[in-house]
C-alpha cells in the first residue's frame, strides 16, 4: 500500500522551503558585516536558540545521551564541518551577487546526492539516473564555458550539502532533529566566538554599528537558521520521499528569481542554457523516481496478494 500524504506535513515543508528560498535576501541586507562574521553570528546564535528549545522541549537528557554517545557526536561532528563549508560559500554568493550560482548548485544537489550514493555507498543506478548525472555534467561543462571559469560555488554547494545530508543518514535514530543540531552548533561554536573576537579586535564588529534594522536582521539569524530546518524535519516524518524531493526545487527556484528580479543579477544566454540542462536532469530523475516508486508499490501489492 502507497504511503499517505499528510496534508499538514506538506504544509510544513512548503514552508520550510520558502524560507530557506528567501535567505539569501537576509543575507544580502547583512552583506555590510561580510561572510565570516554573518556565519559566526549565525551558528553562535542558532546554538542559543537551540538551548533554548531544548529547555522548552525538556530535551536536556536526549541532547547529553548525544554527547555520551561516541559514533553520534563524531558523526555530527564530521556534517558540522560540512555545513560550515556549505554556510560560508551559501552566504559568500549571497552578499558577493552570485544567488543565481547557489540556486544552480541547489538544483544540482539531489543528482550530486545521487551521485555520491554511487561514490560513497556502492548503490546501484538505474539507467535514468546515469543519464540524469550525465545531463548534469555536460551542464556544468556549458556553465563553465559561457563564465569562463568553473562554477565552484555550484559544485561547492551542491557536494558540501549533499555530503552532510549522507553524514546526517548515517547519525539516524542516534540523535533527534533539535538535538542532532544543537550539537552540531555547540561544536562549531568555540571556532565561531574565536573568529567573532578576532573580528572585534581588528576591524570591529558591524552589529550596532551600521544600523537598527541591521541589528535586528543579524540576531534574527539563529532563529532563521533553525525555524525551516525543524520544520523540515518534521515534514520528513510525515511525508514519502517522493513528495519531498520535488517540494525541495521550490527553495532554488525562489532563489533564482530572486537573483534576477531582486538583486539584478546577470543572467546571459550561457546560464539560461546550463539551467535549462539542468531542469532537463532534474525531470528525467523526477519522472524515474515516480516510475520506481510505482512498480515497487505495485510488486509489492502482487506479493501480498499471494501473486507468485
């Protein structure tokens, strides 16, 4: 029997996305304080926000079962590396005028995730999805012909995402969604309030200096951070994976559009071409996915029938 789709379940990962679509309009109204700084202050805030749904949550012994608990912190450890990379070049593209290249390397991300299932995990592809990652590729080869140089914040987004995504797989069960972020936070913190001091010390920090509204905006970014990422996790409890892959090109679409539209961002025949190649992959991996959910559900209502 198929899975049920949860409407409210849909409902929360729609908003999940959208917001995550619109970040990199927050970022690029913090552009002023630079990468670095908007990425510390996001992990050392996001690492408040979390302690403070942890106490709400009373999930205080979940999150020291996590620290006890070797494999998981060292797992979570490893994806909190990734996700620093992933935050840094995320937030570089969006204050430096290159959205347009993060929303390609979100595009780009599940045939990447694909892709390192075969690398990492030995799976097995089906032909589409071979063809899929070819597609992919010769996108990435016009991309970097029309720029004239390689698309390293695609390919940097799309593999460091895809990467912690796999990590996240292998934690599972070990550690809850607050609780698999909080620690992921807590690690990278002490790295985050080091750099924060050094910034003080040097240049001096932005934050109360360039104005209200920028204040307001950079200690909005932990509960920015963590609001669409716990929605999400609670739409991935009630919904397929199936409806979740295709609800997830919402968030590069908007920024995408906001790219252009927005932030008056280039957009040449050349990247035009290499998004289309890409939405063309994306459509031959959406279609295979369908096509197989559908004969595993079918196979499997033939064996619960006694069909031999």
């Amino acid at each position: 029997m198929s899975e049920r789709v949860s409407g409210r379940g849909l409902v929360l990962a729609l908003v999940a996305y959208l917001l995550w679509g619109f970040l990199p309009v927050l970022f690029f109204g913090l552009r002023p304080s630079g990468a670095v700084e908007i990425v510390a202050w996001r992990i050392v805030l996001s690492l408040v926000f979390c302690l403070v749904l942890v106490t709400v949550t009373r999930g205080w012994g979940r999150l020291f079962a996590i620290f006890r608990d070797r494999t998981a912190l060292l797992t979570l450890t490893a994806a909190a590396i990734f996700i620093l990379v992933n935050w840094l070049v995320y937030v570089f593209a969006s204050v430096s005028g290159h959205i347009i290249e993060a929303a390609l390397g979100y595009f780009t991300n599940p045939i990447v995730t694909v892709l390192l299932g075969v690398i990492l995990l030995r799976e097995r592809l089906r032909p589409a999805q071979w063809v899929a990652i070819g597609v992919s590729v010769l996108a990435v080869v016009v991309i970097a012909v029309g720029y004239g140089a390689f698309p390293w914040i695609t390919v940097a987004l799309a593999f460091s995402f895809g990467i912690y995504g796999l990590i996240k797989k292998r934690v599972g069960a070990r550690a809850d969604a607050i609780g698999g972020f909080t620690v992921e936070t807590a690690v990278l913190s002490p790295l985050a309030l080091i750099t924060l001091i050094v910034i003080a010390t040097s240049t001096g920090l932005t934050v109360g200096t360039v104005g209200p509204l920028h204040t307001a905006l950079t200690l909005s970014l932990g509960v920015a951070t963590a609001v669409p990422l716990l929605l999400f996790a609670s739409a991935a409890r009630r919904l397929p994976l199936v409806y979740l892959g295709l609800v997830q090109y919402i968030s590069p679409l908007i920024q995408l559009v906001a790219g252009v539209l927005l932030l008056h961002e280039d957009m040449p025949p050349a990247r035009w071409l290499g998004f289309g190649i890409v939405w063309f992959a994306l459509a031959i991996l959406t279609v295979d996915m369908f096509a197989h959910g559908i004969r595993q559900r079918s196979a499997a209502a033939a064996v619960g029938e006694g069909t031999p």
